[in-house]
C-alpha cells in the first residue's frame, strides 16, 4: 500500500453504489476499502484506521448512528473524518449524526459523486 495515498473506507449495503465510488476514487488516487455491513465496518475503522469514512445510516447488524456513538467513544471521531451518505433526510436524522461528529451529509438522491469527492478532498 502506498505510504503517500489516502485510505477512504466506505461502509455502505449498497454494492451498486459502492461500486460507483470505488471506481471513481481509485481514479482520483485513493486507496479504497469497502464494508457492507456495521459490525465489519466498525472492526475496519479499528484495524485499518482509515483517513476519511463514507458512512450508510442504514446498514445491516449496526447502523451508522451506532457506529458514530463507538467512534465517540473510543476518541476515532476526533481523528477520523466522516462524511454521511444516507437515504434518510429527517432534518432529526442529520443533525443526530452532524451532533455524533459527522463532517457533512449528503442524502443519496440528491448528492452527486463530484460533489461528495470534493467534499473528500476539501477534508484531506
């Protein structure tokens, strides 16, 4: 792995969409690691300390408020960035996960791949 790229880890059911973004970051430079589901995605947060998360609310076995509450607490949100990418849009459900640490939230209908990418790299 190269010393020099950003890891972003995407936790995310959604294999289409994931699929989508591995492509299109790996083109950007970045090196890219995928989990479907919130338990494996809190034990790769842990083991593989990425540089950035794209974070699903809603994910089999732990979703992602969850997940946000165990970063807190282990002190990982202060140092790993996360950007939500979620089909919930309550203005309830976005400020919980902006309250939880999340840099930013973007709702999957109505987010495009360059915006959150620029997103990405504003962050890094």
């Amino acid at each position: 792995m190269d010393e020099n790229k950003k890891t972003i880890l995407m936790i995310e059911s959604d294999g289409f969409l994931m699929g989508l973004y591995k492509d299109r970051l790996k083109s950007e430079g970045f090196e890219f690691i995928t989990s479907d589901n919130g338990i494996e995605g809190m034990d790769k947060i842990i083991s593989e300390k990425p540089d950035l998360i794209i974070l699903d609310m809603i994910l089999p076995f732990k979703n992602g408020f969850d997940i946000l509450e165990e970063m807190n607490k282990s002190g990982l949100i202060s140092k790993i960035p996360v950007i939500v990418l979620s089909n919930l849009k309550q203005d309830s459900d976005i400020e919980e996960a902006r309250r939880l640490g999340a840099e930013d939230y973007f709702i999957k209908s109505e987010a495009n791949l360059s915006e959150v990418i620029k997103k990405i790299k504003e962050i890094l």
